[in-house]
C-alpha cells in the first residue's frame, strides 16, 4: 500500500499543469473570479490536488493566482481557451454523429435514467422542453438570471445544474461528497438547495449513501461501476481499491477457518465429556463467501445509487 500510496503523489507531481488548469477553470465559474481557499481544501482530493496545492499550485504560479487574504484566492485574468465546459464536448458529438438540430442539443444534456426508473406520464415531454431552456453557461460572463425574472427559476436551476455537472467533470473520480458543495454555493451564486436539486435529476447525477455520508456522482461518466474513460489518478486509487479487497477477502476467509476450529474444538470436548453433539464433526461449506458478499461495502456504486434513487424518486 506504501509503493501505491507514493506512486500516487508521483502521478500528482506529474499533474501540476493539469491541476494549475482546474483550479482556473472553477475560479473562471465563480461570480468574481474568486473562491474559498477552504472549500477547495474539502475536496482537494476529488480534484487530485497535493497536499500542500496553497504553496506549491497556488503560491507557485503567482502569475495566474492571487491571495486576496490568507483564505481567498483570485484569478489574475481569465483564459478563455479554458472556458469550454465538458457537456460541449457530448453537444457537439451529438449534432454530428445523431444530426440533431443546434436548437435540440445547444442547451441539453445527457441524460440515463437508473434501472426500474418509472417515468411517470408526461415526463418526458416535460425533459424534452427543459432541455431546450436557455441558461447562462458555467464560463459565460452574462449577468445571472434571478429567480423573480420570466423563467428565471428553470433557468437558474438550469445553471446550477450546469455549474455542478462541470465541478463533477474536473474531479478525477467524477464524484464529490454532497455537503463539501455546499461551501461553493456563495462563491458560485447557487442559491437554491443543491442536495434537493441533485435529486431533482437523476438522468444526470446519482447519490450513493454509506452511513451518514452522501456522495454525489456523474451518472453519464460511470458504466458498470468503473469510470467510463479512466485518468491516472483513477487508476492508482482503483489499484488501492482492488489491494483492499483482497484484503478483506483474506481476512474473512481466516476469520471463518477459525471459526470453524472452534467450533470443531467445542465438539471434541463435548464428546470427551460423554456429552451428545449438535452433529457429527460437520464442517460447514463456505456458500457465503463469494467475492459479490465480501465487496457488500464496495460494491458496484451505480448499483448502490440506483437503490439509493429508486427510494428518493
């Protein structure tokens, strides 16, 4: 786990531009071009950023970041070459690929239901037309929508709901813990519920609950559990994952033999005591050790979320 955990620093090292890059494009997203050191901090790890990202991304390249104060970090000026979000990528492949018209595919976005989803009559009509609504696009310098304006309320969830899609597409694992968002909704201009706006759409985002911790993940970049195109950083985490579970493979599978030779033991003294036995030395078979039982705690997270969702929808 060592020699992961270094080769994991080394490819975050490797990074650096990368990283220099992401930081940019989520202050280029904020209203004033600046955000909360601490709220990065919360989900430096989502973002594959060093331990020590204040000094050796943001103090390093003064020429792209500014400390405004000891907790607020600024963007010297804006790149626009960096202002294209993720979703415009898949507009764009749509239009060519699917010939869609610029007026179906301009604002929309992918959307994949989870299984046993029931659409209720009149949904999809109801989706067809918030695909077509307008918004302000998480890069785009145009005054917000308020809320009170004509259509201001889908189109300023729509923002929302574009702003977080694009926060999710720079994480290297495309998920992020729903409550750590919360500390961007000032600095975004987000100011509706985000738990009860990511529930609002489960086509785009899915929420996978262990214990009393909420995970928020990107449904379209998932299939079968595994990230749909892997990055570094993914892979040595997905490395550590799989030494984990063999872990707890091993370690239940010893738990159980030794269960099984007390119990054995138990027997033989009950016997030595003229004592009638619950059965004749019968070694149980191990039917409930299978790799889908020992990963219970890891198992599939679009398996997960989907139950999750099932229960909210």
């Amino acid at each position: 786990m060592d020699g992961l955990l270094k080769e994991e620093d080394s490819v975050v090292e490797q990074l650096e531009l990368e990283n220099v890059k992401r930081v940019k494009k989520i202050l280029m997203m904020s209203i004033k071009g600046s955000v909360h050191i601490h709220a990065l901090r919360l989900i430096r790890r989502e973002l594959g950023l060093p331990q020590d990202f204040r000094e050796s991304i943001l103090g390093k390249f003064s020429g792209d970041f500014r400390l405004v104060d000891l907790e607020v970090v600024e963007l010297v000026g804006r790149d626009e070459s960096l202002g294209v979000a993720e979703v415009e990528k898949w507009r764009e492949k749509e239009f060519r690929e699917k010939w869609l018209s610029e007026f179906e595919t301009k604002y929309a976005f992918p959307i994949n239901f989870p299984t046993g989803y029931k659409i209720e009559a009149g949904f999809r009509e109801k989706l067809k037309n918030w695909q077509r609504i307008p918004y302000v696009k998480p890069y785009e310098r145009k005054e917000i929508v308020r809320v009170r304006t004509c259509g201001g309320i889908e189109r300023f969830e729509k923002r929302a709901v574009g702003i977080l899609h694009e926060l999710l597409s720079l994480t290297a694992e495309k998920m992020v813990e729903v409550e750590r968002l919360a500390h961007f909704r000032k600095d975004f201009g987000i100011e509706v519920n985000i738990r009860e706006l990511i529930l609002k759409h489960p086509g785009i985002f899915y929420i996978s609950t262990k214990g009393s911790t909420q995970m928020v993940f990107l449904r379209e970049a998932y299939n079968k559990g595994f990230l749909v195109e892997p990055n570094p950083i993914y892979v040595v985490r997905r490395k550590m994952l799989d030494l984990i579970l063999v872990g707890r493979r091993h370690t239940r599978e010893l738990k159980t033999q030794k269960e099984m030779k007390e119990t054995e033991n138990e027997d033989l003294c009950k016997e030595n005591e003229g004592e009638r036995g619950d059965g004749d030395f019968v070694i149980p078979i191990l039917e409930t050790f299978s790799d889908s039982n020992s990963d219970s705690d890891f198992s599939e997270i679009g398996d997960l979320s989907d139950k999750e969702l099932d229960g909210q929808c």
